[in-house]
C-alpha cells in the first residue's frame, strides 16, 4: 500500500504471522531439529517443545457421575527463538507462527523473518496445501493519567449510560467483520488494560481462510502483503489524529 504511514513510537507489542497447513506426510520426528539447524542463525536459543498433550475431564461411560481425567494426544509444536527472545518461531505439523516482539523494528524486517521460516518450513516439511494465513498486531496504548475520553484517540465507541453518573473503568468490546467475496476476516478487540495507569489494547487480527493459494513462500507473501495493509487500513480508521500526534508519526 502506498504511503503507509510509519510512526516513530509505534504501539505494537507484538506482530504475528500464522499459516495453518494441510498435513504433510514429509513430516517426522526429525523435522524440528532440521528446520532449527536452517533457521539457528536468527533463532539460536536450543528448541523447546511448547505443547503435545493436554488433560481433559471427562465423566465415566459406564458411571455418570464419576469424572475421570484423561490425557489427550496433540500434534507437537516447537518453539524456536533468538537470543534475546525478541523474535520467536513456532513449527507443527500442521502450522507456522512467526512472531516479533517489542520493540518492533518494521514491516520489511519483519516480512524478512517470515519469508525466510516460510521457505525453510514449505522445503523441508513439503505441505501439500496451505488452508489459512493470518497477521495479526496486538497494539498497547498508554493514556495520560487524568480522565480522558476515548473518543479523542479512537474511533470506536464505547458506549455508557453517563445521564446516569457512570463513568467508564474497565471495557472489552470484539467484533468480527468478513469480505466475504475474498475470504477474509477482521477480528478486532478493543479493551482496557489491567494495571496502575490508563491503558488500552487494540488487537487486529486478519485471516484469510479458505486460502485458496499454492503452499510456495511467494504466494503466501503476496496474500500477506495484502492482509498487512487491510491490517493498517483498520488501525488507522480506528484511531484519531490526536493519537498519532502522540506516536509523532514522521511522514
């Protein structure tokens, strides 16, 4: 998108990538620690195992009313990471999450970390199909520490009967909004922030699902460039010029 607008204190505290795969029967045991020796270079730390089970209660076939506790078998997913855990991988089966932490060092840099996960996973698992990719920011804002009104930095409302005396503490508002001609879902989550200062998280999440592309990096790429900038469209249509005064946008 053209003139994407940068901001010298951008608010993102964390920027994911994700794409969910059809099963590849290229898979083994020994997938991880290829991928890892292929990635090491930026994702140094050793590998570790983040999920593979999970416990569930259930009750009894035979006796209701007896809860037994069951373990549930789940495909494994292998988190790799940088040195200063700024920047993380997470690899499947069946997916590839690609994330950048605060502080975030921009677009270019951060579609670099994907396009290089994104080849290393399609040459060594080999999916045979990719069914969904995302991106998704999740965005922190701190507000000054008097009462404020919201509706000076965004565009969202929040609505509380005021004629009545309240005044708005806590909120937590998500909405899920499709293109459906192109497959595409918004799902945004506007909420307070638990803590000692006024705060705000904005988190927008765009996916595309079905697909409908090759499982090649290329391909992925080029639906992604188009995800991030509807990802921008939506942040900047959900907040003011009095809040991007306030990250001193520099264009």
């Amino acid at each position: 998108m053209a003139g994407r607008r940068e901001y010298l204190k951008p608010p993102i505290l964390e920027a994911t990538f994700a794409a969910h795969f059809m099963a590849s029967e290229h898979w083994g045991f020994s997938t991880p620690s290829v991928l890892f020796d292929r990635l090491k270079e930026t994702y140094a730390v050793e590998p570790k195992q983040i999920s593979g089970s999970s416990f569930q209660i259930a009750n009894d076939e035979t006796e209701a009313e007896v809860a037994a506790l069951r373990v549930v078998a789940q495909q494994p997913i292998y988190e790799f990471a940088s040195k200063d855990s700024r920047r993380l991988i997470r690899v499947g089966r069946n997916d590839l999450t690609v994330h950048m932490l605060a502080p975030y060092e921009g677009w270019e840099g951060f579609r670099s970390d994907i396009k290089r996960a994104l080849s290393a996973y399609i040459d060594v698992a080999a999916p045979a199909e990719v069914e969904r990719i995302g991106i998704r920011y999740v965005n922190t804002i701190d507000l000054p520490p008097d009462p404020v009104e919201l509706n000076d930095y965004f565009n969202i409302s929040v609505d509380v009967p005021e004629s009545l005396g309240f005044r708005v503490v806590n909120f937590f508002d998500r909405s899920e909004s499709i293109i459906p001609e192109n497959n595409i879902k918004l799902i945004q989550t506007f909420a307070s922030k638990p803590g000692s200062t006024p705060a705000v998280l904005l988190d927008l999440d765009v996916i595309k699902e079905p697909a409908d592309i090759p499982a090649t990096a290329g391909e992925i790429l080029t639906r992604l460039d188009e995800l991030r900038d509807l990802e921008r469209m939506a942040f900047e249509a959900a907040i003011t010029d009095h809040l991007r005064e306030v990250f001193d946008a520099n264009r």
